[in-house]
C-alpha cells in the first residue's frame, strides 16, 4: 500500500507540474500571438482553463496529503488539547465525507454529460473529457483526507501535535 501510495502521489505532483508548465506556455504563446502578430490560437483560453481547474483539484488532493487544509487545522486549534485530536478526526471524516459527495455528483454529471454528448466550444472535444477531473480530483481528495483521519486515529495524540510543530 505504501508502494502505491507513493506512485500515487508521485504522479498527482507530476501531473499538476505538466498541466501548470503547460497553461504558462500557452499562455505566453497567446499573448505573442494576439499581441505580436495579431493571430490566435483559437482554442488556447479554453485549454488553458481547463489545465488551471485540473491544477487547482488535484492540487487540493496534494494539499490534504501535505496537511495544508485550513479548515481541519482552525477547528483544531481552537478546541482544548484533550479535545483537540478528537475534533481533528471529525474535521477530517467530514471532509472525505463532502467530497465523496462532490465524487458522486461530479460522476453524475460526466454521465448525463456523456448521455447528451455536449462538447466543448472552442476544441470540440467532448465534455465530458475536462469534466471529468471533477469525480476524479474529489475522489483523490476524499482518499486523502480518510487517509489522514485513519493516520491519527491510529497516532497518539501527543505524537501528532509535536510533529506538527516541529517536535518530532
């Protein structure tokens, strides 16, 4: 499990690296384009949208693993410390809890999607395709954050505060 869950995470950093090199690229593209030679891509924006919105779910699926949720840690710290990894794995449960809600509508929504065959504007493409990211990146945040709230049941409290301010 742990093999996977280093290949996992390996290939959320890399894919958000490619998708945010490449909406940097085309971006500066269009603007020599546009601005330069006044021409156009055409389906650049839209791309570059969907590069952005792929970067910034899956980016959130990174910053659970990283313990970066603002949320989580807010609601911890503002409980007593006997209470404080209690309130922490109810904050995390809920999490994985609304985003498995957000994987299942999301999932939804790529089928009605995939029923009407919409496509996008500019590319032509189906739909479907960038919107799928939706069940895709709430479906790795929902694994991160049960991931996380497994963790610390199974850690002992003073062990989990003291990693988190350095102590360990």
């Amino acid at each position: 499990m742990n093999f996977l869950n280093t290949i996992l995470s390996r290939l959320e950093e890399i894919l958000v690296s490619i998708a945010l090199i490449t909406a940097t690229i085309l971006t500066f593209v269009e603007v020599v384009l546009r601005y330069g030679l006044g021409s156009s891509l055409g389906f650049s924006q839209e791309l570059v949208v969907y590069l952005l919105i792929f970067t910034g779910l899956v980016g959130g699926a990174i910053g659970v693993r990283a313990k970066t949720h603002i949320g989580v840690d807010i609601l911890r710290k503002n409980f007593p410390f006997k209470l404080q990894k209690g309130a922490s794995i109810i904050a995390l449960i809920l999490s994985a809890l609304f985003c498995l809600i957000f994987t299942i509508l999301g999932y939804q929504h790529v089928q009605i999607l995939i029923a009407f065959g919409q496509v996008t504007p500019e590319m032509e493409i189906p739909m479907f395709i960038p919107k799928s990211i939706i069940p895709i990146a709430f479906g790795l945040m929902t694994f991160r954050f049960a991931e996380e709230a497994v963790k610390e049941i199974r850690t002992p409290a003073a062990e989990i505060f003291a990693e988190e301010e350095g102590g360990l």
